[in-house]
C-alpha cells in the first residue's frame, strides 16, 4: 500500500507577501525597541496573518529567537 508522504495541498501554509514584509520588517526590530507599542501592534497583526492568535496569547511568537520554551523531549 503507498504512504503519502506529503501534506495535503489545502494544508501547506501560505503566506502572502504583507506578511513576509511585515515579518521582515519585525525582525530588524532591535531587541531594546521590542517592547514598544509599535512593535507589539506589529507583532499582533503578524499573528492574525497568519493565524495564530492563540499562540500569540499565550506568549509564543514566530519573532521569538530564544531557545523552545518547553523541556528536551517533547
């Protein structure tokens, strides 16, 4: 029997190009200027791009550049 070793077409994410400028444009933000008001408005609207307003509550961001915030393992 085959295995379908891709992801469904309908399921691959997409992203359109305002949010890779805005993705862009949140990553030269430096690390002091990543507390503005901006910034997280930014950030907000980066989140509803893509669809992703659950994890943004909960503090996980694409924009995140420490280590995983949960234990080796899981």
């Amino acid at each position: 029997m085959p295995a379908k070793l891709r992801e469904a077409k309908e399921r691959r994410p997409r992203f359109n190009a305002e949010a890779l400028e805005l993705f862009r444009g949140l990553e030269a933000v430096p690390a002091r200027r990543r507390h503005t008001p901006k910034f997280k408005d930014g950030a907000h609207q980066l989140a509803r791009l893509l669809e992703q307003t659950d994890e943004y509550w909960t503090g996980n961001s694409v924009l995140d550049r420490g280590r995983p915030c949960h234990p080796a393992g899981y």
